[in-house]
C-alpha cells in the first residue's frame, strides 16, 4: 500500500487506494497519504495550498467526499496510533494547508498535547514546527520536555513565522516564548526584536510580573532591542506607574536595564525612597529584593555617577550573591576549572592565589592573584592587607570608592588580577557574546580595579593536558 500511494500520480488514485482499501490501511500510511496529496496539489496550478480559496485545486480536493472519509477514518483511529503516526499526520496535515479549526487538525492537535511527555526529540520538533496556533503554543512552551531542550529546527522555523503571529498572541504565551529563550539564552535577534514590539505595543495593559518575563531575555543576552529608543523610555513611564504594585517585579525590570547600561532615574528615586524600602524590607521576599537593591547601588554608584537622588541606606546593604552562582554548581563536571585550578597550583603554588573569592558588592571570581610590575605573581603574605579585596565575610557597609582606592593606591607596585573561566553556559547559544549578567560583571570588576584576564572555553576545548594548560596560563598573565 505504502508503493501503491507513493507512485500515485493524481489526486484521486491516492483517495481511491486509502478509501477503498480499508482493510490495508495501516496507521503509517494515512501520513503518507497526507504528504502525498500536498506534494500533488502544489504540482497542479491555481492558488497554494492552504490559502483559504475552494475555488482552485486545493480547495476542491479538501472538499471531496473521499477525502472527508479519509479525514474521519483518521479521527475515529487516532486514539490507537503510535506516535510517529500521530506527529506524521499533524505535520502532514500543516503542510498540505488544512485550517487549524477543522477537526482533523483540533484532534490531532489535542492527542499530540497528551502525549508531549512520551514523545522522543524528533516527534516534539516535528509537533512544534506543525502547530503555530495561540492554544497550541502555549501547550508546547508548557511542556517540560520541549522547555528543557533546544529544538533548533522549530527555532529557526518560529524565527520567520514568530513576527507575523505575535499581535494575536496572549501575553500568556509571550511570556512562556521569552522564558524558552532565556532559558537556551537564544541570540536571535528576530525573536528578540519580537517580543519587544509585542512589549511596546501591549506594554501599558501588561502586569509587571508579565513585564520582567518578557523583559528578561534582553539582558539574559545582553541584547538592545532594534526599537530600544522607544521601548526603554516606555518601560520607564509603566514602571513609574506601578513601581509599588509588584516591588520584586520593578527591581527585576531594573536590573535587566541596569545590564543593558540602561539607567531610569526616575523610577531609581522610587525604588531608593523610605517608603518602597520600607514596603519591601516587611515582604516574605525582602532578603532577596535587598540582594538586588545592593547590587543595583553598586552599579549607580560605578556607572551613574551623575545620579544625585536617594540611595540604599547602608544598613540594607547585602552581598548580591554569597558564593558560586547556582548554573556554576550544577555544571561544574563540565567547566573546565578544575583543570585551570590544578594548572595554577602547580605554576604559581597555593600561596599565591585565591580561589572562588567573592568580592563587594557580591560577585564570585574563579581564581585572584596579585602580580607586581615585571609580571610575578606575589605570594598572598607580600600583598600589604590594606590594598587586598575585603572578604566576603565583612560589612558591606564601605565605599565601593574606597575600595577602587585601596585596590589601585599601589597600583604602580602591583595589580589584582581576576582570572575568568567563561564555560560555555556563560555566553549566548553559539555566540562569544557573553550574557548579561556576566558582562556586568566583568564591567563592575574592572571599574572597581582589578585586571581581568578571559579564559574562554573556545581556549580551553584545545588545551591537552597539565603542561599545556600551564603553557597556556604563564602565556595569558
């Protein structure tokens, strides 16, 4: 049967094999049918298939009795096929044009959705590159199969079709594209460009929890959106609007800013003023919300210097983050650290390096060493205290200021050094961007006066072994 319907050369012999046939018609074979019929129809002349006109080829094909018996002997079976039938059929039934309301399509659609959890990696690409639909989208941003891995296909197919779609989208569904995106840390400028088209046009109707979700995948990959110009000003008047609705909302949509080096004064005076700080410090989430209000602090008082209006009150001040961050954990059997920590205990020795140090205003450096004029490294007992970082353990009380000064006082004897692993979780999906978080980061280090040296993964993959990894280190300091 499957011969007999592959070498069909009309229409109507595939109709008259599958319909007249029943008893050898098998569940694999309505796909075929499906994909044979489209590949027919775009051979005849008149309008393409799926264009919505009964009066060319596609349209009468559609309406033929044989195909609606086609149709229902594929809903009254679709319970009992296995799935590559059922993902083949749904894909086919996409190709060939059929209307996503008929009900071929609304069951094929409901019984893939049930079966999303036992699907392989082909059937949800193939589902996900076959169903663009409101309903259908945010059944398959929900699915923790489909959210867990990167479906490239469907990514660059969702890349043409996303900006078309997007107007008739729910916020809902945006949102669970933005967190998708972030989630793989998606560089693609197309969907980022349409989330915030979405965002400017909606944004005013929008809750700010909606707001930081589709707001977040900007500074994730460190990306300024093509309508940034409009959209951050706009950004700012909303969070005027509603800065004390949704506090942790406000403080995430500001640090996404701050990470693009995008910085709302007008709504900083808000977050800074007696009464939000009071507000927040009496939330369930107030220890999290003074984490990003001391490091928001920070970055004003490194990067905005000509901010005059209130500031965190130094007795909220936290450290942002206490140790390695959490992406940094769960990959550590992947990063390539632990290499780089044994090349560098054997080059310079223990004594003469900090590892997993965390500095004010809270970041967690890899390896800092102090290395004086003619490019030693010193030992940690020949660094003068005062010039060395303060530790994580004390107050987070004094001046960022004062630190860049104690740091660079004897700048012309020696310099700290932060030796950065960038893994690969570090950059943007195949980028040497790194994401936002990150480059702020390293823009806050080297304000505050440490020499930052990259060890970037793209390095490290080609390094073999001990001795060349500290060839490669005695060349990088």
């Amino acid at each position: 049967m499957k011969r007999l319907i592959e070498r069909s050369r009309s229409v109507g012999e595939v109709l008259r094999w599958v319909t007249q046939n029943p008893g050898k018609v098998s569940a694999s074979h309505y796909p075929i049918a499906l994909h044979k019929l489209g590949q027919l129809l775009q051979q005849q002349p008149g309008p393409p298939v799926g264009a919505g006109d009964s009066r060319g080829p596609a349209g009468q094909v559609l309406e033929q009795p044989e195909f609606h018996v086609l149709c229902q002997a594929i809903v009254s079976g679709c319970a009992k096929f296995d799935n590559f039938s059922i993902v083949n059929c749904l894909y086919a039934a996409a190709a060939l044009g059929l209307p996503g309301e008929s009900p071929l399509v609304r069951v094929l659609e409901d019984e893939s959705r049930s079966r999303l959890g036992r699907f392989n990696q082909k059937d949800v690409s193939m589902v996900f590159s076959s169903e663009a639909n409101n309903k259908a989208l945010e059944a398959i941003f929900s699915s923790q199969l489909f959210y867990e891995n990167r479906q490239e296909r469907f990514i660059r197919s969702m890349a043409e079709w996303l900006p078309r779609k997007a107007e008739n989208l729910t916020p809902y569904t945006m949102a669970l594209i933005a967190k998708y995106v972030a989630r793989h840390r998606l560089r693609e400028p197309r969907l980022l460009d349409t989330i915030a088209n979405f965002l400017l046009k909606r944004g005013e109707q929008l809750d700010s929890k909606v707001i930081q979700k589709l707001v977040f995948p900007f500074s994730r990959m460190n990306y300024r959106p093509s309508n940034h110009g409009e959209l951050f000003p706009k950004l700012e008047a909303i969070l005027e609007q509603k800065a004390s609705s949704s506090p942790l909302a406000t403080v995430n949509i500001l640090m996404s800013m701050f990470q693009l080096s995008h910085f709302p004064q007008t709504v900083l005076h808000q977050v800074f003023s007696p009464g939000f700080i009071t507000n927040v410090m009496s939330s369930p989430y107030a220890l999290i919300v003074r984490r990003y209000l001391s490091l928001l602090d920070a970055a004003v008082e490194l990067e905005f210097r000509e901010y005059s209006g209130p500031r965190l009150d130094p007795r909220y001040r936290v450290l942002m983050f206490e140790h390695a961050l959490t992406a940094d954990e769960a990959n550590r059997k992947y990063s390539y650290k632990g290499l780089v920590a044994e090349a560098l205990r054997q080059l310079v020795g223990e004594e003469c390096y900090r590892q997993d140090e965390v500095l004010p205003p809270g970041y967690c450096t890899d390896f800092l060493l102090w290395i004086n004029r003619s490019g030693t490294v010193l030992p940690l007992s020949r660094v003068p205290a005062a010039s060395r970082a303060p530790p994580a353990t004390s107050p987070v009380t004094m001046s960022l200021r004062s630190s860049v000064l104690a740091l660079t006082s004897d700048l012309q004897d020696f310099a700290p050094v932060v030796l950065s692993v960038n893994d690969k979780w570090h950059y943007c999906q195949n980028s040497d961007i790194l994401v936002g978080s990150r480059a702020m980061r390293d823009r806050h280090l080297r304000l505050l006066g440490y020499c930052l040296v990259q060890l970037p993964y793209t390095e490290l993959e080609k390094v073999s072994g001990i001795e060349e990894a500290k060839h490669y280190l005695r060349q990088k300091l």
